[in-house]
C-alpha cells in the first residue's frame, strides 16, 4: 500500500510506532499531489510550506510526548472554511483574493490536534451546486473517471481523499453536498446533526441548513473527526449545548436487532438499476448482520426539493448580501453607488449563484413571502414529523445516497433541475436537521462508485457510525483506490 | 372643516450596555473611525452574531417599566437592504415577534392624564455611518456604531398635537433615564424619534394617509416638524388635493418637511426569520428579578413626594423628574433635614445653579448631608438666612461644609443685643432725615434702616433681634 493511501488511524499507528514520520507523510502526500492533481484539479489552494512546517512541528511535540488527536495527519479543507492567513475563496471570483484574519471553529479544533493543512479544496462556488462545475476556478473531477464529475458541492475534498492527495478532509452539507459526492468518489462522507458542529468561520449559503462533516476513507476515520470537530461554541448560537460521545468507543458493537427503515418513498422513477441493486444487497448484507429491515413512510419526501429550493435560496439571497464591493473582495467601478454594487456582483458572482440569490430574493418578497417562503416552511415541519414518527420505529433510516453514479462532465450543467434532483435522496435530510452518512456500498460496470446512506435520530450519529462499521467490516468496497 | 391630527412615534434609544448586540466591541461615542470593530460587526464572510443578554435585560427592564406584556417566546429576524454603512447588508432586528408588546405611557395635559398605548418594543442592532468628504468624491464608511444595540419603542397613534408628543417624548426620556437603560443625548443621537402624521376631519373615525417624519433631533423640532407637517397636510386637502403616502425630512434651516421618497419607492425589506440565532425564551423567573431590581418610577414616587413629605405637587414634580435630584432629596430628608426647606432650596439654589453650570446632578459636588449642616446652622441662629444663600453658594462651588466656610469668613450671626442696638443707634443718628420722614408716616423706611444695619454688620446681626430692637427705638422716638 502506497503511504498516501492511509487512513488516519493507520497513519496515526505508523506514527505512533516510529515506522512514519510525519514529515515524511506529508511530503508523500504532497508528492501524490503533484502527480495527480493535474488530473483532479480538487485544489484552489495548495499550501505545501506551511504544511511541511506544521509537519515538522507536530514531530517535536510528538517527541515531547504531546500527542494530539491528529498529529502530523495531512488534511485538506473545504475553501468554504475560514482559514486565518490563507485565502478563502468560496471558488468565486469575489473572493478570490480574499484572506480571513481569523480563523473557524473546526479548522481551530483541527489545528489544536497538530493537523496538517495540504491545501483548500474546489467547491461550486458558495456550494452552491450538485458537480463543482460552478467553480470560477474550473471543475474538479472523479478520480475514477476523470470525464466524469465528482459530485458537488464539496466536490474537491472528496475527490482529494478519493485519490490520495490527502488522508482526510473536511466538507460542508446543505442538501447533500458531503454525501453525494462522497458516494460519487467512493469515499465515506458524514453529515452531522445541525448543531451538533459550530458553524463559526464557515461562509453561510444557507444558515439554517448549513452542516460541517469528515471526508474519510472509512468509518472509523469518520468518528475520529467527529470526535474533534463536535461540541457546543459560544461563537455559534446554534451549536447545541448537548453531551458529545465518544464516537469511537461505539465502533465494532454488535448491531443485532437493530432496526432499519426503508423508506417506500425512495424508489422514484428513473432511478438507476446497478445504484438501486447495490442498495438492496447492502441492506440484505445488514440483515444477515442482525439488523431488521422494516418498511418506513416519509409521505412528504416529494416536496423536499421544492421546499430545499425556496428555503435555501431565501437564506442565500440574504447571506450574500454582503458581498457589496463596500469592505473587501471585489469591487468594480461604478458610476455612482448603485452602479458599483451591480457591477461588483454581476462581474463577482457565477450564473448558478446569481440564479439562487434572484430566486430567493422572489420568495421573500413582500406578498409572495406567504405562499413560497412560508408554506416552505411549513413543508419543512411536515418533513421533520415523518422523520419523527419513522424513528418511532426504526433505528436508522437507509436509502440510496443518489439516484445515479457519477454523470459526465457538462451533462447536467444546462438543466439546472436535472442536477437539483441528485440530490433528491439527501436534501430531506438537512431539512429535517439529523444526520446521515454516505458509505461505499458498490461499484457498477463501469467501474463508479455507488453510496448507501444511513440516517439517523437528532444527535445519535452513533447507530449510524455502528451500522456504518459493520457494514464496511464485512465488505471491502472502502478498500477499492481509483487508478490514475 | 375643522381637521384633527393623528399622530404615532417611533423611538430608537441606544442601550446602555458595555459592548455590541452581537459581538463584544465595545459602544463608547466618538472614537477614530473603525477603531471599534471586528469581524463579526463588519460581516465578514463566516462570522455569527452571539447575542448580548444584558441588552434583552434592558428591553424587558423597559417593557415592565412601560407597563407591557414581556414575550416569552421571541425571534430575530432580518431586514433586509442594501447601504455601504450596513456590512451584512441586512440589519438583525425583530419582526413578528417582538420582545414586548402593549403597554402605555401616562402624560399630563391641562392638568388631566392621558394614557398613550404602545404597540410594541422590540430589539435591534444600529447601522455604521458615512462619511462624504467635502469635495463630494469620496465616501468613507465608519463601522464603529455598526452593531450597537438599539430599542425601538412603538406607539399606536394616539396622540392629537404636536404638544402632546413632545410631553410624551419628555416622559419616556425622564423613565427610560430613570431606569438607566439609555444616555437619552438627543444631541449625540442615542434618543430619537420618527412620526408618522396623518389628519382626518374632527369627527371622522378613519385615519387618513399618513407621511412618516424623519431627522426631528430635538423636543423643539419635534414640536415644530409636527405643527409644520399638520399644517400642511391640511392645507393640501382643504385645497381639495390628496396626501401621498411618503417618507418626508424635517429641514431644520428652512423650517419645512420636505419629501424623501414615495410608498412606491419604499423598500421591500424582505424580512425573515434570523437564522443564526435561537429564539429568545424569556422564563418567568427571569423577569421577576428584573422586577425586583427594577426602581421606583417618576409616576408612583412623585405620589410618594407627596403624600410621604407633605409637598406640594409643584415641588413633587420637579423633584421627581429626575432620578438623580429625587435621590438627593430623599437622602437629605434620611441625614435629617426638613422636607420643605430641603426641597425649597434645592429648588431655590441647588437646581439654578446647576442650570447656571449646565451640570447634572450626578456632577454635583455638593453633598445631600451638606445642605443639612447649612440648614440646621440657620435652625440654631448661628447664621441668617440672607447669609445662609452666600454659603450654599460657597458649598457648592467648593464642596466644603457649611461650619467651615462660615467659620473661616466669620459670618457667624451676631445675636448679641447690645452689640446690635449700638448699630441701631448710629443708623438712627447718621439718618435723621429718614428718621423724621419714617415719624411723619412713611413707614416704608423700616427697610431702609434695616438694610443700613445689615450693611454694617456684613449681614451678621441676628434679623430678627434687629427687627424687635429698630421697632423699639423707633416707638421710644415717638
């Protein structure tokens, strides 16, 4: 196995007994970089000096026997995430050269643990997008097909864990925006309980919606990050004041009788034939674990995508206001105030965002706000209460992560609506606040990866991360690296 | 027709807290441009707002203090436009659910009360500041007061005049000064109001179109914008034309209100719930210990004044009108002065020469104890009353105590009758003009010859010992 192919935990152990140093596996990792990356293009900012250096300084301290939680693990960081002193793009142009003086919460915590920073990672722009070919810096691609998309938003990230420009990586979920392009590039990608990760520092699309999660290699890489980057800030008033476990110790449980809904919903018309085979196989592989498959309801799955679209955009339109030329980034000439203000976002932002903000700017409009913003709404209650009344009865909550593998670059890009829909399967999710993860559950014919998704109750990641487990360590599909 | 006016306020108070409403930079007034920000009050990208709880304390403090229902249950939500002194481009205020509702403020008009409801108060946060220079080619953006936390107080529309709205404005400032939730400096701008004025004909019970007022910084223009702005509205539906529904700027130097923009040019605000933070739930045992810190109010202690001291209304009012002179007051009653004479000459003495010095109470020198050393000396006879105001003038630039000053410039009253009656005797002999005119009936020349005594003796001789002996010399003549 090629060094760059770690997993946290295996990079942790080479560490820990002298096979590895830290310095030595970020160079390997930077190396993988600069042979790849050329193909990928999963980076808008790469920062090999300053990471060799946070190498070289987790090294001493791990020689002093300070032993952080992540010392000396080269990570890539979705550009969403502020990072004090490096730039922070959000892949648009009205950021492009803007370095926050502060730092995010997560990256903070991460830092704490002698991370390692190999660079920020490509996204839609604002992450807005369902491809990462919304990027003013270029799409990214799937590493097991480089014709095709890795999915989106945070496209970059999984694609840098997926072919080993990094060991693990950190990504934000809206509507899906970890797990689908996670189940596209074969990796596990987790999105947490809202609340449960501080959103401090990272940039808003849509507030309410909004999620920070690990891009792993498999599920214990997963529950490690989980176990850093969870816990109540005082600089995020949504961020939960509950109790975080320790989302490890719940590894290798037995998950006998544990019970996993399967929402009748989700088989939607035009659903890929090998995606939805390896799903089933998936839960018949859970129930020949002791897991109980039992049929759930979500009756109000089918307006999640509308309801996603009003609520996010209308959080967008608002979130991306600031964006004025007026304090930083971009600011283009203008013949007067007003002149300066289109200018600046008319040259700052791309067409899929401008599309959002003017959508969602029409739904908050004095006198259609009660039949958009509103009744959106009150879709999203409906749809927390069919998750509510579902885990009346099951422990978790299985389906699909997307209704397809990977398309082809350019396939979707003219029809916006065809492209919300791969996300149809994660969106009800974010709408309902609990958490999911996507893991590897298959490869179809021609060689992509497929995603299954477990959900689970608000604040209980653990029966998702021990399904998740037992799921993996009776396959192998987590093991599969993609050819470059 | 006889038209009436209909008239509604909105007040925005700054908040007396430390930092902002959402972040920790601190409020202070007047500092070098942007000097007093940080990333979240200039909304950078990724920063959240963190409520400021001692700011909620404040509106709750005020909405008991204005007899409303405190909401148990409210939200932020967002408002949204665009302005370079606005950095997220939305401002953090309330919207559907406000922190306190109802309510009403009592004022007195011709001696009879009159009660003006509220609507609500609800919470919010300021915008920065623009700056043109005076070329008119650049403009810069000062975010110190971006993000200061501001209340913004309702009325429904129940006031008749421009009168009755100032004496509303006047009260609010006395009680939201009282409660120290606010410097109510409308100089400064940390105390203002907007009107919205409409007329209807006297009679009638719907309201007519209504024009919003702006830029009124002061009780006088308050008073004049109004008395302008009805005046006007009046006139244009007399000459059978019809009121737009507008935003109009009160211009001080032409003394006219002049229009800013019409309904059709009004901002859609685009209001949302503020999804970065949690609702506001406000316990019950929460707003009990507000109530019990909370201090007595102008209204409930001017009754006291009254029927606890035996003043009369007069004295009460002015008195109460300010928790500080209220306070002063009551101290020197406890230290043992009498309340009539306390109140007498603070009203007398104390309040002038403040008003002279443009002081506040609080920057008084002179301590409540103090008055009653001054008082207690005139009590005992060791000086006069005439003398006494000399003193408390020395007290109060000095701050020294009565005893001292009076001893140090020996101004202690003479009491000793022959040392008086030697005085009336010269007096008597170096005016015998005036002598024999008081003898032939003007009588009027008592106070002469008073006066002359006083001089003699600086003021010092005992008044009343020189009254009976003067009486006595002038009968003995006779």
């Amino acid at each position: 196995m090629e060094t760059y192919d770690l997993t946290i935990s295996g990079a942790l152990q080479a560490i820990g007994s002298g096979q590895l140093s830290p310095v030595e596996l970020t160079k390997a990792v930077f190396k993988r970089i600069e042979a790849v990356e050329g193909k990928i293009k999963a980076f808008v900012t790469i920062a090999k000096e300053s990471a060799i250096e946070q190498a070289r300084s987790a090294e001493i301290n791990i020689k002093k026997g300070v032993k952080g939680a992540l010392a000396g693990i080269p990570m890539a960081v979705k550009d969403n995430l502020c990072t004090e002193g490096i730039r922070t793009t959000c892949s648009s142009k009205i950021l492009e050269k803007f370095i926050p003086p502060y730092e995010s919460t997560v990256t903070k915590k991460l830092k704490e643990q002698g991370y390692v920073l190999t660079g920020k990672t490509n996204l839609d722009e604002f992450a807005m997008g369902s491809s990462t070919e919304n990027s003013a810096f270029g799409a990214t691609r799937n590493p097991w097909d480089t014709g095709r998309i890795p999915g989106g938003s945070s496209g970059g990230s999984c694609a840098a864990v997926s072919a080993g420009e990094c060991i693990a990586a950190l990504g934000s979920d809206t509507g899906g925006s970890i797990r689908q392009p996670a189940a596209l590039c074969g990796v596990v990608g987790l999105k947490p309980t809202y609340g449960r990760v501080s959103r401090y520092g990272l940039v808003a699309f849509a507030s309410s919606l909004d999620q920070i999660g690990p891009i792993t290699k498999d599920v214990r890489d997963s529950a490690i990050l989980l176990n850093v980057i969870s816990g109540h800030d005082l600089l995020d008033s949504t961020s939960a004041p509950v109790e975080v476990p320790d989302f490890v110790s719940v590894l290798g449980r037995d998950i006998k009788g544990m019970k996993i809904g399967i929402p009748k919903e989700f088989l939607i018309e035009g659903m890929d034939k090998e995606v939805d085979a390896f799903v089933r196989d998936a839960i018949k592989k859970l129930e020949s674990l002791g897991a109980v498959p039992l049929e759930v309801s979500l009756p109000h799955t089918g307006y999640a995508v509308a309801a996603y679209y009003i609520l996010a955009t209308s959080e967008a339109s608002s979130n991306l206001a600031r964006y004025d030329g007026v304090k930083y980034g971009l600011r283009a000439e203008g013949r007067d105030l007003m002149d300066m203000y289109m200018q600046t976002r008319a040259k700052g932002f791309g067409s899929e965002v401008k599309r959002r903000i003017i959508l969602g700017t029409y739904a908050l409009s004095s006198g259609y706000y009660d039949a958009y913003y509103k009744k959106a709404q009150q879709i999203r209650t409906l749809i927390k209460k069919d998750f509510q009344r579902a885990f009346e009865t099951v422990d978790v909550i299985a389906t699909p992560t997307t209704p397809a593998p990977a398309f082809k670059l350019g396939e979707k890009t003219e029809d916006p609506l065809q492209m919300y829909l791969s996300d149809i399967f994660t969106i009800s999710v974010n709408l309902a606040g609990v958490p999911g993860i996507s893991i590897p559950c298959g490869f179809t014919s021609g060689n992509l990866p497929v995603g299954l998704q477990l959900i689970g109750k608000h604040f209980d990641e653990e029966s998702i991360l021990k399904i998740a487990y037992a799921y993996e360590q009776s396959t192998d599909w987590h093991k599969k690296r993609p050819k470059l | 027709m006889q038209y009436e006016a209909v008239i509604g306020l909105e007040i925005h108070a700054q908040l007396l807290t430390d930092s902002k409403m959402f972040c920790g930079c601190s409020v202070k007034f007047g500092s070098e441009p942007n000097t007093q920000t940080c990333p979240v009050c200039i909304g950078m990208p990724g920063v959240l707002p963190v409520t400021n709880k001692n700011a909620i304390e404040y509106v709750i403090k005020t909405g008991l203090a204005l007899n409303c229902t405190v909401s148990p249950y409210s939200r932020f939500a967002r408002k949204n436009y665009f302005y370079p002194d606005l950095p997220k481009g939305y401002q953090i205020s309330q919207y559907e659910l406000p922190l306190c509702e109802g309510g009403y403020v009592e004022i007195t008009e011709d001696s009879s009360i009159k009660k003006i409801k509220l609507t609500r108060i609800h919470l919010e946060e300021d915008a920065g500041k623009n700056i043109h220079d005076g070329a008119g080619n650049y403009s810069f953006v000062d975010l110190n007061r971006a993000g200061t936390p501001l209340m913004e107080i309702v009325t429904e529309p129940d006031i008749r005049n421009p009168q009755e709205a100032v004496e509303f404005m006047k009260k609010l400032r006395t009680i939201l000064k009282y409660i120290n939730v606010c410097d109510v400096n409308m100089e400064q701008g940390s105390f203002r109001c907007d009107a919205n004025v409409s007329v209807r004909p006297v009679g009638q019970k719907e309201f007519g179109v209504k024009a919003e007022i702006k830029n009124m910084n002061s009780f006088k223009f308050i008073e004049k914008a109004l008395e302008y702005e009805i005046k006007r509205q009046v006139k244009v539906l007399k000459e059978g034309g019809r009121i737009i529904q507008e935003t109009r700027l009160w211009n001080t130097d032409r003394g006219i209100t002049e229009s800013m923009r019409s309904k059709e040019e009004a901002h859609d605000y685009r209001y949302f719930p503020e999804p970065d933070l949690v609702p506001v739930e406000v316990e019950p045992s929460w707003i009990e210990r507000i109530k019990t810190q909370l201090v007595e109010l102008p209204d409930s202690r001017l009754e006291r004044f009254i029927s606890q001291y035996g003043l009369p209304g007069h004295d009460a009012g002015l008195l109460t009108s300010e928790r500080a002179t209220a306070e002063w007051f009551e101290e020197a009653v406890k230290s043992g002065g009498d309340p009539k004479g306390v109140s007498n000459w603070m009203m007398g003495e104390l309040l002038r020469l403040l008003n002279e010095d443009n002081k506040q109470m609080e920057e008084c020198a002179l301590k409540p104890g103090q008055l009653v050393g001054l008082l207690n000396l005139i009590e005992s006879g060791v000086i006069s009353g005439k003398i006494a105001k000399t003193v408390f003038e020395e007290m109060y630039k000095t701050g020294r105590d009565a005893d001292v000053i009076v001893k140090k410039q020996g101004l202690i009253q003479v009491s000793d009758e022959s040392a008086i009656e030697k005085v009336v005797d010269e007096v008597l002999k170096n005016n015998q003009k005036e002598l024999e005119r008081f003898k032939a009936g003007d009588e009027k020349l008592l106070g002469f010859f008073v006066g002359q005594i006083m001089k003699i003796t600086k003021g010092k001789a005992n008044p009343k010992i020189v009254n009976e002996l003067l009486k006595k010399k002038l009968m003995e003549d006779n």
